[in-house]
C-alpha cells in the first residue's frame, strides 16, 4: 500500500459496509494505524464495523472539529510525514465534503504529501443522482439562516439562480427542522418550481422524490429527525 493520507468514506447510517463500500476499503484500512476523526467514539465503531478483530487501542486517533487549529492540524500530520499512512475519518459519507476534513487535505497539499479519496457514499452526489435535476451545473449551500425573514430572502435567491443560471441548489437542515425547512420552502418558492426531497440514503425508508412545489402542498411527508437535503430546480 502506497504511503498516503486516505480519506475513507463512511456509511450514511446503520447501511451494511458491503452495500456501500468496495473490499479495497477494508483493505487500506487495516493498513492504518493513525486516524484523523471527526468524532473518536463514532470512528472506533465505524473500524469495528469494517473488521469485528481489529484493534482498536493499538490506533491513534487525532481528534477534528471546528476548534481544531491549523497548527494542531499540521502536528496531526508527522506520521505521514515520517513515511506512515493515515487516515481521514466523517462521522458520515465522504471525508472532506462538507466536512472539517478538508482543513486537513488544504494542509497536506501544501505540504506536498499524497492525498488519496477512496470510493464511498456522498448524500450530496447521491441526492442529485437520483433527483433528475441538472447534474452539470449544481451548488451545495450547507445550512440556511435560521431567522426567518433572512432564510426567505435565501430561499428566493437561490431559487432564481435556478431560473437564471439553470444550476441546481442543494442545502440541508438539522434533522428536527427539516419540516420546518420544508414549510419554508413551500411558502416561499414559486408553485411550479421542483423540489426533490432527499432523506435516509442508502438506509432504510429512503426517499428521494421529486415533485413540483405546488404537489408537495398537497401532500407533505414527516421529515422529523431523518438525515435529509433539500434540491432546487425548475
């Protein structure tokens, strides 16, 4: 196994491993036994899931999340530096997409140390896969304000991007606001303007449903607590 910082995917939720990432995975990870981690305890059962044998206290796991600095961030790099693998661990999906993990790619680029993405499911790719809305041009807005006058103004906005620039607009909210978002949409966007609702990927009770904004009206699905994004398009 070539020496590298692997970012390896993780499933969405309580999906078999083999549903949704390659043998190869497995492989390069029990090549690794230095770890970046959005969440250690989330990390550890995600490696047990991988391999039942493994051991977990013979790993080290260097801890990633908004307080992370920069300088601890590069510290956190030495062993590749020194010539041993590491590894990039989200709590869920794809490390580096949306996702703290991308600090950790900016700083081993510029340190010139190989980076490697390994195959493994990304809600974002999935949900515009599945939504048949425009695959070529696309943006990803993270959250929404949460005040409301603001998140309408958004709303608006990122709906007439669709019609000016013909882009789809992908966000997301926490799971137990998702049917507020979605109230939100529905008051503020146009009636004929399409919504694809994205919920539960690769888990059980997913959905992925497109309907104009007028038919979802009509017939509102209980988004509580699920993990969920919201498309855009016209």
């Amino acid at each position: 196994m070539e020496t590298a910082l692997y970012l390896l995917p993780v499933t969405l939720g309580e999906t078999p491993i083999e549903q949704v990432l390659p043998a190869y995975n497995k492989e390069v990870i029990l090549g690794i036994r230095h770890f970046i981690v959005e969440d250690v305890r989330s990390a550890r059962r995600f490696l047990k899931k991988v391999e039942r044998s493994i051991d977990i206290d013979a790993l080290t796991f260097y801890p990633l999340n908004k307080h992370t600095s920069p300088a601890d961030i590069s510290g956190y790099l030495r062993p590749l530096e020194n010539g041993e693998s590491m590894g990039v661990i989200s709590e869920a999906g794809c490390p580096a997409v949306a996702d703290p993990g991308a600090d950790v790619v900016a700083i081993a680029q510029r340190k010139n140390l190989k980076v490697v993405p390994l195959v493994g499911p990304s809600s974002i790719v999935l949900s515009v896969m599945g939504s048949g809305f425009n695959g070529q041009s696309f943006a990803f807005h993270g959250y929404l304000p949460i005040e409301p006058a603001e998140r309408a103004r958004k709303l608006k906005a990122l709906e007439q991007r669709v019609y000016n620039e013909h882009q789809t607009q992908l966000f997301i909210e926490t799971p137990y606001r998702n049917n507020k978002m979605l109230e939100d949409i529905l008051n503020n966007c146009r009636p004929q303007t399409r919504l694809c609702i994205a919920a539960n990927i690769t888990c059980e009770g997913e959905l992925i449903k497109t309907k104009t904004v007028r038919e979802w009206q009509a017939a509102r699905p209980d988004l509580s607590k699920i993990p969920c994004i919201f498309l855009l398009y016209k």
